[in-house]
C-alpha cells in the first residue's frame, strides 16, 4: 500500500511548503503548505532540475547518484530529494533562510524519505 504522508516535513525550522513530485511527469503526488508559494508550479519546474543533473552525470560519465540538490536563493533554501527506492521520485522542500537550520533540514528530509512507500 502506497504511502505519500509527507506531513512532517512541516516540522522543519523554517518550513514554507513542500511537496512530492514525479520527475517523470512532472505531476505533484503529495503536498503541503506553501501559501504563497504555487507547489504545483514549483514541483513541475524543478523537475527540469533533476532531469538536467541527471543528464549531466551522464554526459559526464559517473558512476554516481543524486543525494540531494540545493538552490540557495538570497531569502530561501530549495531542497530537492529524489528517493532512494524511487529515483525518478523526488521531495521538494521550500524554507525560509532566516529560520532554516540545513544541516537539520537535510536530516529531516532523509528521515521524511524513509516513511514513504511508493
């Protein structure tokens, strides 16, 4: 049974919205917050992230994955997530900059991760 609960992540200092998207379609499976933030249109963007990181691990010719991506804007952090058990899945969380701890985020996130079934 699928599990897509990625409530917790409000937990985390900082939080503006997050949501869990399909990189493959770029539809939005799961989310929350994110008030003035459209997730929808943020999780469909970010998709393009992945897929452009992917490709460049390719061209580049790594044996590797991706962990996590960050986007530092100048009054936000940008976490992108793809899952361990589903790459082509990722979680993308918004938080403030001024509140956020990343190091706390970024454990959060992974722990977030490991409650989901897909």
């Amino acid at each position: 049974m699928a599990n897509v609960d990625i409530s917790k992540l409000t937990e985390v200092g900082g939080f503006i919205g997050a949501c869990l998207v399909d990189s493959e379609t770029g539809l939005m499976m799961a989310s929350e917050g994110g008030g003035a933030l459209d997730l929808e249109a943020a999780g469909a963007a970010n998709t393009e992230v992945v897929k452009a990181k992917l490709s460049a691990i390719e061209m580049l010719g790594l044996d590797d994955h991706i962990d996590d991506i960050l986007i530092t804007l100048g009054k936000q952090f940008h976490l992108i997530r793809p899952l361990d058990q589903t790459p082509t899945v990722f979680l993308y969380v918004a938080l403030d900059k001024k509140l956020a701890n990343l190091g706390m985020a970024r454990v959060q996130v992974k722990n977030v991760e490991k409650t989901l079934n897909l």
